[in-house]
C-alpha cells in the first residue's frame, strides 16, 4: 500500500475521489473553482484552499501576510474564472502559545486580503491545530456564459499570461536560503512572495470579452499549467515568448543560475494563463490595459498534443513538474 | 501579552475580528452559519468549520468516520437554521505517511456525510499538515423568512430539544478513558460519537412551521448553547425537564456519575435546542413527528435573564461552561 509522500497530490485526488458519487455540475470536479446553478443561468461559484504554515509561509512573511496571501490564492482561483469573490469564510486552526498580537494580525490580514478584491469576511470558526492553519472559502456568482473553463482551447489560440514570471522562485530562494542581494532587486523580489497580487481586474475583464477559450493561474508553476490546460483542451502549445522580470534576470546572473528555470518550475506566482480566439486578441488586450493590467502574447496553441519551447532561437524541453503537494 | 490557552474561542474571535470590517448581513457575524443576499428574498447559506485529528477524533474512531462527523459537524449547524445543504467543499491537510486505502476511506466518509443529508461534495483541495484536517464548507438556499435566527426567543415561549442527551459525553469517557461497560449500553453510546447524526429533517420541518423563534444545536453542550440563546435574545429559561438517555443513566449509576452533568456540560451532541411560540407548538411537535424525529419540551423562556434548572423537585445551578476550544 503506498504512502501519501509517494502519490502526488493527483493521484491523492484521485483516489480520494475513487468511491465518491460525484454529480453533474456547471464545473467538472478538479477545476479551480465549483459551481452549482441557482438559477437557470445563474451560478454560485466556490472556491476553497487550505494554507498551512510550515509549507506554504517562507522564512520573513509576517501573520498578517500569511493570513492575506490565504485569502489571495483564493481569488486567484477565481481571477483565472472571470469570477469576482463576494464572501469570504475563514477556518482557522491555531497552535498553542499564539499570542494576542498575532491573533490581531491574522484577522487584519483576512481583512486586507478581502477587501483589497471587494469582498469581506462574513464568518468563520476557530480550532486549536499543531500548524497555523488557514483555510479559505470563497463565494461570488456568475452568469454561466461568462464562466470560463480549461478545455475551451483551439489550435490557433494564443496563449498570452498577465505578467512576468520568475520573480517568486527568485524571491523564495532569498527568503529561504538566505541569500544576500542587492535591495534594489532584492525587495521587489520578496515583495513577490510576500505581498502576492491576484490578477482579479485582469480575469474579470478578460472574460467578459468573449473570446477567452480556456483560462488557468499559474500557482502550480507556468509549466506544469501549461500541462493542465493541454490536458483539458487536448492540444499543444508553441511558446516563443517567455518573459522574465528583469529583477529575476538580474538574480539569476549573480547566482549563476538560468532565468528560464526559475519562471518555468517556481509556482506561488499568481499570473493568468490564457488562451483567446485571434479574432479578440486586440480587443481583449485593450481590455485588460483599460483595467490596469498587461496581457503579453507568449506563443500559440497547436493540434499536436505536445509543448514547444522557443526561447532565444533554441528549441527546448518543458518538462512536466512544479509544485505539487506531498511529492518529497 | 495574552497567549492563545489563557482566552477562550470566544476571546479570541473578538480578537481576531477587532480590526475587521464587517459588513451587514442577513445574520450577524458569530452565529452559527453565515448568509450573503442573492435577491430579495434569497439566500446563499454558508458554513465552514474544521475537524482537527488530534482534538476531535476519539481512539476507536475511524478516519471513515472522522471524515463523514467533519460533514454532520457542519450539517448540524445548517440544521438549527432549517437549511438543507446542496454542496460539499473540502480543504484536507493530511500528514505523511498516510496510506492509500487511508485516503480512499477519507473520501468515502465525505461522500457518506453528505449524500446522508441530500448534498454532494463538489470539490475541494488537498494539502500537506502535521495534523489530519478535514475543513468542510457547505452551501445552501434559504428564504430570508425561513431562516431561523438566535434572537427571538420571547418570555414565555417552549424550550425544546430534538432528543435526549448525555450519549455523547458518556461514549467518549469510554472510548477516551478505555472504560468497559455491558455492550448493550456500551454499543450505542459508543455509536453516539461515532455516528453522530445532524437534526436536519427536524430543523426543516420546524422551520416551516413560523413559529420557531430561535434555535441552536447543542455541539457545545446543552447548558453552553442554552447561555448562548440567552445572550442572543435576552431572555432567561426555566428547565423542568431534561431528558436523559436511559443508556447514559445506567452508564452513570455503573461509574457513580451523575447523568445529569453528562447531558449538561458533555457536548458533540447535535441536538437541536428551539423556543417555539406556544400557539405552534402543537404543529410543531406534529410536524416534527411528520418528518420521523420527537420534539421533547424542556421548559419555558422567562423574562428575567438567568437559567433555573428544576429537575427532581429541586433547583440546581447551571453553568456556563462547555466544550470551548483553546481552553486548557
């Protein structure tokens, strides 16, 4: 019988899932987000992600911090569904010896997170836990047509992300080995990590186009979503473009480390992922520029069932790994 | 400054929500589920609550079990609102070394809460903690009318309760304490923890009567929730009788214990504890006897803002005190 370290949280969830009565809904089970219909085209859409404190919170990030980027990594989930949280519910589990002070910062930084993307805290439950524990669950609604989902894409597509990546890995590698650099590039990088944004403006205006055929975050590491959405759409990709933030090139050129790793295999970047019919391309970067954010083009969508790295006139692998639960 | 085991669950809500924003809702932050406005008259319900291995899963239960009482838990809660739930989320945070057929009972315990009580689970997100977790969040619908509050309680209404008390905290001293009592009493009281059932039927059925003026379930014991609705509606009770399983009164007259102390103070018992207006009592009571369950009347609701317990012809004290996490 094999031990949960062995498995990958896929597996884990597929064989969680092995005996369940799963029912028809608006969103297959696995996606980022739930949704069940309340009304003929209205659903309810629901998200819920546990942070735990010794995985996911990095030598240097503050309560108040753990608790908003629990709250963050939720909206990105929805972010990458054009969904707008309305209601957050937050249960806490929480180790002995936690101070009062502490206490006061995981509530602000709940708070914070919520507001910061026009929702609000409305309930929650308290619990006594080895780890911090802080699971997040999310409601908003949306029309069913403006939903989107992972297995839209078609060859021809283009595939375009929110930002630049590798700014986290970088930031990571700083905060948990340690590393000295220069602030200029130092503090942008932990900022990443500390203070990640979700690119809620950028989904919401995105979706609302019309012309977005499959949508993913990159949480889990660009690559391995790039995986995701050609295991959902069942086609390809040919990258071309991947850019890198300046500040993670600047990292990489002291540590004598390759900028393409770091944005490739980092996860905990919270970028949109997207395809979008050629017909809307111009129309949908206007809109997500006329909402504050940017939309870079990196490659188009195939038939072949396979990823195409072009990068600097070479041809390379993209192997499929990130972050994954439990895998040691 | 204060740490976490000097406050109390209560202290610490207070604390962690002192810098909140906290918008108006259909019912107020604290109670027992949370709503947000879908339209006028309709309701999105929300719960979330967590079932911590270490502090909520007694020796001798299994993790199939665990899994399905982190459902109920959370059933319960949408049954003193007389709300049905239509959908599952879970978070699970699952330590290493879990096996495979572990993790398979897991899902199958989440599949069987939730199909008992008419919901699916229809996703969720898998995670890696020191401890078991297994954080639910449940959705369901309500008229705004239909949703039974904790402030209603007027002098003079019925206090009643779903069923009788003191299973669950006799069956935990045998399964904590290793206690060997006549399978006979020993097996359902053992059951009672094991199996623990949500008063759902019984909390929709009073629901629809309108004349349920408050309502609470009993996870933290009967005298802890009692306090809770006389804080919430500013009133006081007399209880003149309190229903005692004949289980737990021959497992006290075994251990020299006193039934009445096991069914005041035990908790993890889901009961429903209402005040009804007396003129719908009599419907209340048929309609709850419709639905397949009892409602037993315990007392009366009084002006004056005290508890009286007459039991056996005499008067008792009646604490505040319960199953409160964080407490040492």
């Amino acid at each position: 019988m094999r031990p949960i370290e062995s498995l990958g949280e896929k597996e884990v969830i597929r064989i969680l899932t092995s005996r369940m009565e799963i029912p028809e809904t608006p969103i297959p089970f696995g996606d980022d987000v739930s949704a069940i219909r309340i009304e003929r085209n209205l659903l309810a859409v629901l998200k819920t992600d546990m942070l735990v404190g010794r995985t996911d919170v990095p030598p240097g990030m503050s309560l108040r911090q753990a608790a908003r980027k629990a709250v963050v990594m939720n909206v990105s989930d929805f972010a990458s569904k054009g969904v707008e949280p309305v209601a957050v519910l937050v249960s806490l589990g929480l180790p002995k010896g936690l101070k009062e002070e502490e206490i006061r910062e995981i509530g602000e930084g709940l708070n914070e997170g919520a507001r910061e993307y026009g929702a609000y805290v409305i309930g929650g439950d308290t619990n006594e836990a080895s780890d911090l524990i802080i699971s997040c669950s999310l409601l908003g609604f949306s029309d069913k047509e403006n939903l989107v989902n992972r297995f839209g894409a078609k060859p021809g597509d283009i595939v375009a992300v929110t930002g630049e990546f590798g700014k986290t890995a970088a930031g990571l590698k700083i905060l948990i080995e340690g590393l000295t650099v220069p602030d200029k590039i130092g503090n942008p990088l932990k900022e990443a990590v500390l203070m990640p944004k979700a690119r809620l403006k950028e989904g919401v205006a995105l979706s609302k186009t019309g012309g977005l055929t499959s949508s993913i975050d990159s949480s889990d590491g660009l690559a391995w979503s790039l995986y995701e959405l050609l295991d959902a759409s069942n086609v390809g990709f040919i990258i071309d473009n991947l850019p890198v933030a300046k500040e993670a090139v600047e990292f990489s050129s002291i540590y004598g480390l390759d900028p393409y790793e770091l944005s490739l295999y980092g996860g905990e970047e919270y970028e949109l992922i997207v395809t979008i019919d050629p017909d809307f391309w111009e129309e949908s970067k206007r809109s997500v520029e006329k909402s504050g954010g940017s939309l870079i083009k990196i490659g188009v969508t195939t038939k072949e069932k396979k990823i195409v790295l072009k990068l600097d006139g070479e041809i390379r692998g993209i192997e499929r790994r990130g972050w994954e639960h439990f895998r040691i």
